[in-house]
C-alpha cells in the first residue's frame, strides 16, 4: 500500500515539474501535508496499527448518542 | 469565474450526486427497519428535497451575489469566515472516504472478491482525481453524457423483474404503525436528502443562480421517482428477504431469468452503478478541493486534486475498519452530523450577515 501512496506522491512532483503551476507558500504547504497524511495513513494501515486506531471516535461520541436519541423517540 | 454549468448538467450531477451511493445503500437503510412500507420512506424523501431547496432559496436570497465563499466572507468576515469553513473541509473529506469505502465494500462484494482493497480504492481515486483535475465543467458534461445511458438501463433492469413480483407483498399497509417507516427514514430522508444542500457550491459556477432552488426541487423530483421505483421492486420481488441482504437492488436484479439466455444482468448493474459512483466521488472531491482552496486560501483548487484524492484513498481505508463499522456510521452518526454541517453552516452563515445589517452597518 505504501508503494501506491508513493504514486500519489509522485503524481504531484510529476505535476510540479511538468505543469510548473505558479504557487504560493500555502500551496506547497496544504499539498505536503495532504501527501503526508496519504503515505502516514498508508504505513498505518499497512504495518497493522490500523485496526486499534479510531480517528473518528470523537464524531461517534458526539453526534452517535444524538441519532440514537432520534431512533428511540420516533 | 468565468467556468459555468448549465441548468440542466447541474440537475444530473445533483441526481447522481445522491444516487451515485443511494441507489445501492438506501434500499439497505429501508429495509433495516420495514419492508413493505419502504416505498413511503422514498415518497418521504420529497419532504426533505422542499426543505433542502428552502434553504438554497434563503440562502441565494441573501446573498444575491459571488460564491458560497463570498458569503461566508460577508456573513462572518476572512478570518472567522475560513475557520468556518474548516467544517465544511472536515465534512467533505470525511464524507469522501465514507464514500470510497462504499464503493470497495460494493466492489469487492460483487465483482472483485480477490482484489485488494487499496488496489480498488486507487483505481477509483485516480478516476475521480482525474476529473477533479479537468475541472468541473468535464465533470457537468460527464454527468450530461452519462445520464441517457444509466436513466435507460435503470428502467430496463427494474422492470424486468415484475415477471417475479408480487404485488400482494405491498399489503396490507402501514401494519406496524408508522414507528418503523420514520425510523427507516432517518437516514435516507435527511442524510441522503441533505446532500442536495451542496448545490449552494455552485452558486456562482451556474449560468442562472436565480432558478437554483428551482433546479434542486427538480433534482429532488427526479430522485425520488427513481427511489420509488427501486424500492417498489426490492419490496415486490423480494419480500421480507431484503432486510437480510446488503444490496437489496442487486438481488433485485439478479432474479431476472428470461428462457436461457437473458440472465445475470447484474453485472450491467454493477457497471451502471460504478459510473454513478464515480460522478457522485468527482462532485464531492470537487467540494473538498474547493472547501480547502477558500480555508488555505490556495491559488486553486485543481492544485490539491491529487494530494486530495491520496489523502481519500488511503483514509477511506483508515477510518472505516469493515462493513460494519461503515454501515453503523452511516446510520448512526451522519444524520445528526449532516444536518449539523448542512443546515447549521449557511444558518449561521444566514443569521450573522442578517445581524450584520441590521446592527452593524
């Protein structure tokens, strides 16, 4: 899976050194962060960490007990 | 911008936009909860749809000019305007991997039972990533090209399997009470529904803004005739079976038997549906590129497209564990969370550019 996220990466450089887009510093900076969350994820889920992780535990607890509440009182 | 989509391309990305996912997930919803009532749920729908297309009304009425961006600029000013928009980034890119995991539960599911999971994923990430890419009027005339073909094969392959329903099954009416019909209508009828609230992105992309409540009324209609219809045969050619099933409209399909030859048709299906699937992910890859060029104030949104789309690919895997996982997150936390993000963020948006006028300016 790493290897996939590498082509992700290598897409964008591609994209960097033929398309030459004018950029500013936010640019590089929201594009590095993208692509190191795609190659964090991808070690993550590759090297097995994946399943005792939750990221969105704190959607769950919030907004979980409100649909449930909905569900019960119908 | 001088980009523009027609009318009619932004009823068919608004269409696919919901069904793109819908037509394989909602007749699932239903069926959790009742079976021979679920065609009221899809009739439901509509009631939603109107509200949806208030809220779009409202919203181009008070800011009769530029973008949602701009709104929110006006409403809460640059800086708090972009922090707002930061839950329309977590929203979007939230809602794109729930959406990819779909599609690889769906894929593994029915034609690709051997394939890895992130080797699905990528190929449909490149896709939509691609279209992202191209912009969003190649993705308005995709959805205007395609529609033809897939309106044509739904009709054909949802009727084709009268030859074995049973319209008794329909009867008798609302025989447990009204209790499991609202209950299966939670998540359709207002996580689905909602969705239509991303018309509001295309305020200023659309060649007449003033008839955008209109076009999602239209967009809305059209849906709901096709939820009818597909729900209808899940009830008539299944029966009490569809509550076991995770795609109910396959199985739906799949009964089609005809003398030798005319069977297995749900490989069409399949297709039908993957095309939907992609129109639906560059729509809502769109949103999240576009969401995140206003909060980071990019220089555009075609920029992120592929860091964007990793970012999806490899968090669709990430969030969501398994069916089950996706499937309780889809009926238990995205109704309250859509109508949070969807209703709440222009409401405010709404509320604080009326309190601007009145007390400020």
């Amino acid at each position: 899976m790493i290897w996939f996220a590498m082509l992700f990466v290598g897409g964008t450089v591609a994209e960097w050194i033929i398309v030459k887009p004018k950029q500013k510093f936010q640019d590089w900076a929201v594009q590095l962060v993208l692509l190191g969350m795609t190659v964090f994820f991808a070690v993550l889920v590759e090297t097995d960490v994946w399943p005792q992780l939750d990221p969105l535990e704190p959607l769950k607890a919030v907004f979980m007990p409100m649909t449930e509440w909905i569900y019960n009182h119908v | 911008m001088n980009i523009k989509i027609s009318r009619v391309q932004l009823v068919f990305l608004l269409v696919w936009g919901i069904l793109g996912t819908g037509t394989i997930t909602i007749p699932f919803a239903i069926a959790r909860f009742t079976v021979r009532d679920g065609w009221i749920v899809a009739l439901m729908f509509m009631v939603t749809v109107v509200f949806a297309a208030g809220i779009v009304w409202l919203f181009n009425r008070s800011f009769p000019e530029g973008s949602l961006f701009d709104a929110f600029d006006k409403a809460f000013g640059r800086y708090v305007g972009r922090a707002a928009s930061l839950f329309g980034v977590l929203w979007a890119y939230v809602f794109m991997c729930m959406l990819v995991r779909e599609l690889n539960l769906f894929v593994e599911v029915t034609i690709l039972p051997k394939t890895a999971l992130y080797i699905i994923n990528f190929s449909i990430a490149v896709a939509f990533t691609y279209a992202v890419y191209s912009g969003i009027e190649v993705i308005g005339r995709l959805a205007e090209v395609f529609t033809i073909v897939i309106l044509a094969a739904y009709i054909v392959l949802f009727f084709l399997p009268l030859r074995v329903a049973d319209v008794h099954l329909l009867l008798p009416l609302v025989s447990s009470g009204w209790k499991p019909i609202l209950r299966a209508a939670i998540n359709p009828d207002i996580s689905f529904a909602l969705e239509l609230i991303a018309a509001l992105q295309f305020l200023h992309l659309v060649k007449d803004r003033n008839k955008i409540a209109k076009d999602v009324l239209i967009a809305g209609t059209i849906i709901t005739a096709i939820l009818l219809m597909i729900d209808v045969m899940v009830i008539i050619v299944l029966g009490p079976a569809s509550t076991y099933l995770a795609f109910p409209g396959l199985e739906v399909v799949r009964s089609i038997r005809y003398g030798q030859f005319i069977e297995r048709l749900d490989t069409i299906l399949v297709m039908i549906v993957l095309i939907t699937m992609f129109l639906k992910f560059s729509l809502f890859h769109f949103i999240l590129c576009d969401f995140l060029r206003y909060s980071f104030n990019l220089s555009s949104a075609k920029l992120i497209a592929i860091p964007a789309g990793g970012a999806v690919w490899a968090g669709s895997l990430l969030l969501f564990k398994n069916g089950a996982d996706l499937q309780k997150f889809m009926l238990f936390v995205t109704p309250v969370w859509f109508t949070v993000v969807l209703i709440g963020v222009p409401g405010t948006a709404m509320a604080a550019w009326m309190i601007r006028k009145r007390f400020i300016s």
